[in-house]
C-alpha cells in the first residue's frame, strides 16, 4: 500500500502540485476579474458563483488530465531511457484526457455561463418571463414615485417596525429606481386626511397617500419569525388597483443579519424595477473610522450621514448605534456617536455616560484625529473643560482640514459667553453644508446681536442642503429669541408638518414662540401633546424634558409656583421610573425647578435623593446643578453671604447665559437691585440660544418685565420705561389671565412720563 510520502513524490513526479497552483492562480484571478466587473455593475451577482461552480467542476478534470499526462510522459521517457517496455492502455486514456480537450471544456463552459448571463440581459431589458423589469414590462416607470407605508413586525422586540422601514429607506433615498415621496409631503397629507402624522402609515393608507398625492406606487412589507429566523417580505403595489407589481423575500439567520437582509431586499426592488445593474451595485463609500466588524461599520454610516439632519427618527438612529457597539464592543467611534446622539436627541444620560466612557476606554486603537476626538468629548462631559480644549487644538495640528474640532471648539466659546470668539473659530473652518456648524455660527451671531447675518447663514444653509428641514424651525426660534415674534409666528404657520425625527423639536420651538408673546395656554396645550408623543415614540428623557420645559414656565412666566410643581410631579407619575436608573431620574434638573419656583422643601429632598443615589463624580453637570438649585432657593437678604454662595456655585455651570439669569434671579432674593440689573441686562443683550436648554431663551420677555420694577428702585426712570413699555409691546397678544400684569406695566409707563 503506498504510502503518504509516496503518493507525494508521484504527485510531484507528475506535477500535479504544479498544475494545482496554476489552476488555483488563474482561477482566483479570474474570480477577481468578474468580482470586480460585477462590482462596478457590468454583471449580476450570481455569474460569480455560476463561474466559481464551473471552476469546482474543472478541478477534477485538470487534475486527471494531469495525472494521466504526466504518468505518460513518465512512461516515454522510460522506454526513452531503456529502463522499461511501453505501457499498454495508457495510451488509451491518455487520448481521451488530453489538455487539448481540457482546455477546450474550460472554453465551452465558460461560454456557456457567457450564453446564460447574456441570454438573462436580454430577458431583463426586454421585459421577457421572470428577469424581466417592470420598467421593461411597461407595469411601472423607472424612477416613479413610491409612498413608503411602515413595515409590520411581529417581532417588535427585537426588530421594531421603525427600524426595519428606516433602513429600508435609508436604501432607496438614493435609488434610481423609486422616487420615495418625502415625509413632510406624507405628514401634511395626512393632516389634510384627519390623521396623526404620528400614527403609522398602514398599507391602505399609504395607497391612499399615493393616490392623492398622484403617485403610481405602495411599498409594504412585514417582518416575522421562522424558527429561529427573521423572514423580511415586501411588495410593489400599484396604488389605484392595489395590484401586486413584484414581492420580494430575504431571510436573516439572527438579529445580526436584519439590516443586511433589508439592504438585498433593497438591491431585489432597484434591480426588478430595472435600475441599471451598475446604479445597484454602487453606493456610498462607509465612514473611515476603526472598527473590526463591517456590519458595524455599516450601521454607523447609516446613522453618522443621517441623524443630525432629522432624517433619522431618534431612537431608530440609537438602536443602529447600539447594535453597532453590540457587533463591536471596542467600536469606541461608534460609541462617542451613541453618547452624542443621546445627549443632542434626548435618552437616557447614564447609557450616554457609560458609552462615552466605553470610547474613552478603547481609545488607544484610534487614530491620533480619532483618539483626540473620543479624549475631547470625555474630558467635555466630565467637567474638565480645559484638558477638552486641548485635545480639540492637538486635532487641529494633525488635521488641519478638519471642521468638527473647530466647531466643538466654537461651542465650548459660545456657552461660556465668548461668542466674538466662536464665531472667527468657525469663520476659520467654514463647513456651509453641515446644519450643525450652521446653528452654531447662526446661535453665536444671534448672541452679537446680528441677527439678520445670522438669518442669512440659515438661509444659505438651506441652499447647500435643500432636503434637511430644520431650518423649517430653527429660523423661526431665531427670530422669537431676537424679539421678533410676528416675524417668527408668520413662518411658523408656513412651516410645512415636521417628520417624524424632528416632531418634538418642532413642537419646542413652536411653544417658545408662544411663551415669549404670553400665550402660555397654547404652549402648555403643545408640550403636553409633545410630552404624550414621547411617551409613544420617544424615550423617558424626552418626556421630563418637555414636562420640565412647561413647568420651568408655568413657575417663571406664569408665576405660578404650586402649579409648576403639580405639572411636574404629574410627568413624573406618567413615566414608569422604576424601571430607569437613578442618574436617569434628573434629580438636579427637578431641583432647579423647584428652586426656581422657591421650594426648599423639595429641592433638598432632590438633592439629598442624587447624593445618595447617584455616584455624583460621574455627573458634573448633575454635580453643578445640584449645588445651583440648592444656593438658589437658600438666598436671604438677611444672610450676606448666602448670594456669594450662589455666585460660587454658578462657576461650575457650564452655560454663561443661563448663570446670568439664575444670578439675577438671586440677586432679586438677596434684594441687590443693582446685581440684578446687571445680570439681567447681559442675559438680555446677548440673545444666545439652545433649543433643548429652556433657561437660554424662553424667559427674556418676563425679563423686561423685571427689569421695570428693578431700575425704578434705583431711581432710573428712563431705563424703566424702557423695559415696561418693551414687555408691553412682547405681551400685547398675551392670555386673558395674564393681561393685569400687561395692563400694570402700561399703567407704569402712565406715571413715569
């Protein structure tokens, strides 16, 4: 019996090791060769496993002919030599496996795959039996217009109907195939119908959307279980008839494969529609950032191009994000976004902690820019303001170009009060196209007072990205801030219904408009709708947030402090807080509130609840409002040093124009008049603004409204006049309620002059 050393010595003898690794070689190399041809969308996808099918079945026939090829040239130069007689039947085989006949079985075969695969781009352009297109067929045009209806799921735990009809979106945004009609023109056709643009859009009432909106086409689908997979279907429907024009079907083995299964699904409807095959098989380059999974590469571009534009619902765009980090634990980019996200969007501030801290953790395996980027946000977030600004400055020095280090540069100068300065920092790293930059020059020029610059820089925006739809209600909270109501309201009502990532934020800005004008009733009647609509399709903090929102309102505008505090605590029975963390609870938050409206009683219940429960060291920010709410409600006249006290502890405020408010707040119950007035005269003539941060802009009017009573006990009766007859002028259009506080300020002005 012949042994293995043997049976190699023969293998090499007959150069089957040889023949092996051309064959290996020129196989690979052709495999790259219709790899990249398909690539670049000069072949369908299934041509590369037709051709590797037809390598597989060669592999055998080469080596034979190998074998027998080299066992007779073995046996010619035998007899050549002397050294033994001529074989007989060698010959025989010999004649029928010759590479002559090897090499000629190659060529048919592969002529043969040449003779399908073309025979297949006949049928598909022109429209004949199942590759056929639609557009071929002449059943619907390339590039129609589609209403996406949203996707059901009997598996919304784990794979929740947004996700699945985002991402899916995501996919065909950029198709040729389908012109997706947008979602401001779907919402605002739902209003026209009497439904919640919140509510889901069902398969009947996408196909209605379509009709009116006169659009030929409906994509449904579902999500479901087969044993332990994920089945994703969706169907083209024509929308007059509800005839089905195409299905489509992609199956996901775990949790894991979801995403991928909706981008085939994507890539089946773009190409049956009769998207050219090369438009299928492009798409965008993903982010150059370190991780060790594409998949998580993939969730994190989807989200990182999307989020900040809107375009994105929230808590699909911190799923993404969290399935990202799940694929890839040390995707310490992939965590500072899901620490971001939650922090600008709104959730859960210790899960936005704990992910930043991941990234900081992981930091090491970064880039210098990247390693710079995860250091600066960390130390940001930490308190340690200075060790961020030099982390922003070392990105600079090894990326000149970048525009986000400069940007977050701008933010620190403009929350500490030096907006001169923000604005050169983002002058010097213009990025027109990012709406983030965007809000930040617009915000810092607002707090120089140059507002109609200001203006021009969203409107320029609007230019370079005419699809994003923030500007729809970031111009119009500009405008209130600055004291231009009228200007604001008149674009509000021309606003068309926001989509659904940017519902809340809308709902904001449409109520700080009322309560700058004194229609508080308006205002409390939207946040509460917008605090319900969280509770729907939002997260706990967006809930508090906006419940906050109301009751820092109904405390300070309408003074009406027990109030405040019943709104309040009835947000807080709404929300299920057993089951968020105690950091999640936003005791500083809730303590200022009531420090606010003057309630000791509960602020050092709240603050003794954080102290203990929360490890303080990890929240600063909590820290810092913590100690404000408590020196806040503790200020006397009778204590001098009770307001220097406060004045300690706003320096770890990180927001300049919010410790010029709380400041004149204290200096009012310190009765320092002149303190007072210096505040809030800086708070005034320095309009800066946040849209998530109420103490920035929603109180200026009540300002004014201070301020008259403040420069009469000085004895300055000019700049009282000033003041009474400015409030005057915000309030005129204010609620019945509130019309004895409008009509006391203009009899003031009467016995001043």
């Amino acid at each position: 019996m012949p042994t293995l050393g043997s049976l190699i010595r023969e293998a090499g003898r007959r150069n089957l090791l040889g023949t092996l690794g051309i064959f290996v070689g020129g196989g690979w190399g052709l495999l790259q060769v219709i790899d990249l041809f398909i690539e670049r969308g000069f072949l369908p996808e299934w041509v590369f496993n037709g051709a590797l099918l037809a390598l597989v079945l060669g592999l055998p026939v080469v080596l034979s002919t190998a074998y027998i090829q080299g066992g007779r040239r073995l046996a010619r130069e035998a007899v050549e030599a002397g050294e033994a007689p001529p074989a007989s039947g060698v010959d025989d085989l010999g004649e029928i496996l010759t590479w002559n006949r090897a090499i000629l079985g190659g060529v048919l075969a592969f002529a043969l795959l040449g003779v399908i695969t073309t025979g297949y781009m006949v049928m598909r352009v022109t429209g004949i039996g199942s590759p056929g297109t639609l557009a071929a067929q002449g059943t619907f045009d390339v590039g129609g217009g589609v209403v996406l209806a949203d996707f059901e799921s009997s598996v919304a735990d784990v794979a929740p109907s947004e996700l699945i009809t985002e991402s899916l979106r995501i996919d065909l945004e950029s198709a040729e195939a389908v012109d997706l009609v947008d979602r401001s023109k779907v919402a605002e056709v739902q209003q026209r119908m009497v439904l919640d643009p919140a509510d889901p859009v069902t398969e009947a009432v996408a196909r209605e959307l379509a009709i009116r909106l006169g659009v030929p086409g409906v994509i449904s689908g579902e999500i479901g279980r087969v044993g332990s997979s994920f089945v994703v279907t969706a169907r083209l429907i024509e929308a007059e008839s509800g005839a089905v024009l195409a299905s489509f079907r992609q199956t996901a083995r775990n949790e894991d494969e979801l995403i991928e299964a909706v981008d085939a699904l994507a890539q089946d409807m773009r190409s049956k529609v009769g998207e050219s095959l090369r438009s299928v098989a492009s798409s965008g380059s993903l982010r150059a950032v370190t991780t060790t999974s594409l998949e998580a590469l993939r969730r994190y571009t989807y989200v990182s191009s999307r989020a900040y534009r809107g375009d994105i619902e929230p808590a699909v765009a911190q799923q993404l994000l969290e399935e990202a980090v799940a694929l890839d634990s040390t995707f310490a980019t992939a965590n500072l976004s899901l620490a971001i996200q939650i922090n600008n969007w709104g959730g859960s501030p210790e899960r936005a902690w704990n992910a930043a801290a991941q990234a900081f953790r992981h930091r090491e395996r970064l880039s210098d820019a990247e390693r710079y980027q995860v250091e600066a946000y960390y130390y940001n977030r930490s308190g340690d303001t200075q060790r961020a600004i030099q982390a922003y400055r070392r990105i600079m020095e090894v990326q000149p170009t970048s525009t986000a280090a400069p940007n977050n540069l701008a933010d620190i100068s403009m929350y500490a009060g030096d907006y001169a300065g923000a604005v050169d920092l983002l002058r010097g790293a213009p990025n027109e196209d990012s709406n983030v930059w965007t809000f930040n020059m617009m915000v810092s020029l607002s707090a120089l007072g140059r507002v109609e610059e200001a203006a021009a820089v969203i409107d320029n925006y609007a230019i370079e990205v005419p699809d994003d739809q923030v500007v729809n209600w970031t111009k119009p909270l500009l405008y209130a801030v600055s004291g231009d109501l009228d200007r604001a309201r008149a674009l509000l009502d021309d606003a068309p219904p926001p989509p659904p990532g940017l519902h809340i934020w809308a709902t904001v800005v449409d109520a700080d408009v009322d309560l700058l004008s004194g229609s508080v009733a308006s205002a409390r009647e939207k946040l509460m709708g917008g605090v319900a609509y969280a509770g729907r399709a939002g997260s706990p903090g967006e809930e508090f947030w906006l419940g906050s929102y109301m009751a820092l309102a109904t405390a300070w505008v309408e003074r009406d402090p027990l109030r405040a505090g019943r709104e309040m605590d009835a947000v807080l029975e709404e929300m299920d807080l057993t089951s968020i963390s105690a950091r999640d609870r936003a005791y500083p938050q809730q303590a200022l509130i009531h420090a606010m409206a003057g309630d000791r009683a509960r602020v050092d219940a709240l603050v003794s609840l954080f102290r203990s429960e929360v490890e303080v060291e990890t929240d600063p920010e909590g820290r810092a409002m913590a100690g404000v709410a408590e020196a806040l409600v503790n200020v006397s006249p009778t204590d001098a040093t009770s307001f220097e006290r406060l004045d300690e502890a706003l320096e770890a405020l990180r927001c300049a124009r919010c410790a010029d408010l709380l400041r004149g707040i204290g200096a009012e119950s310190a009765n320092q008049p002149e303190r007072a007035i210096e505040s809030y005269e800086r708070y005034i003539s320095q309009p800066f603004f946040d849209g998530g941060n109420p103490l920035t802009h929603i109180f200026s009017t009540n300002v004014h409204e201070r301020l008259g009573p403040l420069y009469e006990e000085i004895g300055d009766t000019a700049n009282a006049l000033r003041h009474y007859e400015r409030f005057v002028e915000l309030w005129r259009n204010a609620d019945p309620a509130l019309q004895p506080r409008v009509e006391l300020a203009r009899n003031r002005v009467a016995a001043l002059r």
